[in-house]
C-alpha cells in the first residue's frame, strides 16, 4: 500500500520525537477497526487512548502517536510522543492540507452535511481521485482526521463541518482552508447554546472564515437567514453563489420528480436549463444537488 506518512514527515509536522523509523499506511483512531501499517492516535475523549496503544500495537499498528510512553509498552516501541496528541494530530492535518494540490470542499450545514459530502464524492469521482470521510467525522477531531488521512496525490477532498457551540466552526474551516466553502441550511438546532437562529447562521457563515483567496462561498438562497450568509460572505470579499427556488438564486430548482427510485431534478444553473438524476429520493436532495 501506498505510504501516507513517514515518521520524518510525522516529526517535521509535530515537532515529536520518535523512538525509531517507520512508516505508515493511514491513521487510526479506533483499535476495533484499525489495519495493519496504519499510525494509531492515543486521542482522550471518553476513554483514553493510551490504554490501546498496546493492542493497536498487537494488531500491527506501524506506530503510534502519543503524549507518554503507556503502561505495558516498552521504551523502544515504534511511538511518536508530543506534549499534546491532538494537538500533534491538527499539526498534521495542517501539512497535509500543505502539501495538496486538491480542490477541497467545505460543507456544512444545520442537516444534510453527509449526504451533500457524497453526493459530491460521486460526482466529483468521474473526475479525479476524492478524499472524504467514510463517516460524518465533522468535530473537533474528526476534521483534522480526516485531513491527516488525505493522499498528498488527491484531486478533491471534501470536508464535513459541524458544531455544537459557538466558535467550532471557524478554526476547523481554517485547518481545511477551502476552496469552497458550502452551507446546505439554517434550522434551529442547538439552541440553547446560542441567541436564536441568527446566531446559528452567523455561526455556519464563519465556514468563510477559513476560505481561500480566490475561493467561492455556495449558500442557501431561499433561508429567512439567507442575508447574514451572503453579508458576511460580502463582509470577507468572498464571491457567493446561491442556490434554491426563488428566482434571485444564482442556480434554481425549477421542478422535482421521483421515478425509479431516483430524484429527477430539473435546474436552472447560472441561466442554463439543465437536467438530472440522483439516487436518493426528496427535495431536500435535490436542493442541495444544485449547490
């Protein structure tokens, strides 16, 4: 298998200090589901990490990635050590954002994240090699995991977003640095942590934040919030495009229909009538499909 990190490349992104050479095949943070050759991550989160550095180990871990050398591990084990691991594992998210030449999509959104992330993974596979997630690993973890798990060689990675609180999304938009930044909707979620839906909005519109120059924000046209995303996509100098049914959308939803398990989707995208199909089944999909 192809190698995605060498315990140089490791080293130069974190700063850690490694016990011996090594390389590896991808990154885990999961014994139950990690491959032989792949660099485990000690993460801390419910349970800690350290305490399966060894079975990681067992199970042909190339090495892993911690903060201490674990009870029950020996000195010479093949670790990566570093004040903080999660902190060394955005480290590495950051270089390998770095050293990409990918188009990266960042998608987030109050519903619809995952489905929008591989309705874009199908599409944009007819066209090169695509990075995502397998899973909706949109968090504080989850985005600079699967940014250390992209090929240097990918043509597109698609980033899932998500938050929880205020002030989540703008640092991972930073780590992920797209080159489109797409927001599905608005709805009132997570409410408690937040004064009404604007601040949900204003707190999606942050996706921006981390967009690069040049880069293109694609919103939600048709949102009683769509106005605090398209000014603060204004506010940062980012071209905006929207989407949606009404008819000031830079790309409309002109007429849905279900057939054969399919979604039959007619749009007008920048003025043009256009016809499609895609495999899952409502409007909402459809909506997201002209983003």
């Amino acid at each position: 298998m192809t190698v995605l990190w060498t315990s140089e490349e490791a080293v130069a992104a974190t700063g850690g200090r490694t016990t011996c050479n090594w390389q590896a095949t991808g990154v885990s943070i999961d014994t139950r589901s990690i491959a032989a050759g792949e660099l485990f991550v000690a993460l801390k989160d419910v349970r800690d990490g350290h305490d399966f550095v060894a079975q990681a180990l067992e199970k042909g871990a190339a090495a892993a990635l911690v903060s201490h050398v674990p009870e029950g591990v020996a000195e010479d084990a093949p670790l990566l050590i570093v004040p903080d691991v999660l902190q060394a594992l955005e480290a590495m998210a950051v270089a390998a954002r770095v050293r990409t030449s990918a188009k990266v999509i960042g998608v987030t959104g109050s519903v619809g994240k995952t489905s929008t992330k591989e309705m874009l993974r199908s599409v944009l596979e007819r066209q090169g090699q695509v990075h995502a997630a397998e899973m909706s690993f949109n968090n504080h973890w989850g985005v600079p995991l699967t940014l250390a798990r992209m090929p240097a060689d990918s043509d597109f990675a698609v980033i899932e977003i998500g938050m929880n609180h205020p002030g989540e999304i703008a640092p991972l938009a930073r780590l992920a640095r797209p080159d489109v930044a797409m927001i599905t909707n608005v709805v009132a979620a997570h409410m408690a942590a937040f004064d009404g839906i604007g601040g949900i909005a204003r707190e999606k519109a942050s996706i921006i934040d981390g967009l690069e120059t040049g880069g293109v924000a694609v919103v939600n046209g048709d949102l009683d919030t769509s106005h605090i995303l398209t000014g603060y996509a204004k506010d940062k100098g980012a071209e905006c495009v929207t989407f949606g049914i009404e008819e000031s959308n830079t790309h409309r939803l002109l007429n849905v229909q279900q057939a054969g398990g399919m979604t039959v989707v007619r749009g007008l995208i920048a003025g043009a009538e256009t016809l499609f199909k895609i495999n899952s089944l409502g409007e909402h999909f459809a909506m997201n499909a002209l983003g």
